[in-house]
C-alpha cells in the first residue's frame, strides 16, 4: 500500500485568523483517505476551533472547510485529536476559524497520513 505523510502544521502559536501559506499546501491527489493526528501541546483561555480546508485548484480564494473536521481548542484542552477523512479535494491547508482568544498561547501541530 502506498501512503505520503506530512507534517500539515509544524509546532507553532496559533492565532486568530490563521490560514496556512501558499506554500504550506499540500497535495494530495494521489490520496484516498487522510490520517490525521492533532496535537495541541499548550492552551490559552477562550476557543478557537481549527479547521482543515480544501480546494480542487488550490488557487487563492478556492478553499473550503472539509465539512465536520476540525478541534476545538478551550482553555481545558482540545476535542478528539484524531480525524480519518475519506472525502476531499485535491489540496489542503489548515486554518483558524474564529472564536476568541482571552489570554495564553495555544501551540500545535499536525501530521498527515495520505493512503491510495
């Protein structure tokens, strides 16, 4: 079986309004279903949900949330940490996706697992 992983999201703060760079995109178009194991390593007060997006063309303006996949982080933690999507378009980047963040510094990190 042939597989690609990726480290979606190098361990760093995230912040309100966070969308992935250009260049942190990855493709998976060879790919059948995604793995992914999100880790949050340090919480702040408030929640901010964070998602992952998606985009057939990976032009500026094209992605959307991947429908019902993303965590939440709180002031007590993070939901579940890992997701298997099985429906998605070719690209994906992670994003912040509002809430509100009252003090603290949430860090985190994903890895992905692409299988054909």
């Amino acid at each position: 079986m042939s597989f690609m992983s990726v480290r979606q999201l190098t361990l760093q703060e995230l912040k309100l309004g966070f969308v992935q760079r250009d260049e942190d995109v990855s493709d998976f178009g060879a790919c059948s279903t995604l793995s992914c194991d999100f880790r949050l390593l340090a919480t702040g007060t408030g929640s901010m949900k964070v998602v992952l997006q998606h985009s057939a063309s990976g032009e500026v303006g094209s992605f959307a949330d991947i429908a019902n996949v993303g965590w939440t982080i709180t002031g007590s933690g993070g939901s579940a940490r890992f997701v298997v999507i099985s429906q998605f378009l070719r690209y994906v980047r992670v994003a912040v996706d509002g809430g509100t963040l009252d003090s603290g510094t949430p860090m985190a990190q994903l890895d992905i697992i692409g299988r054909a």
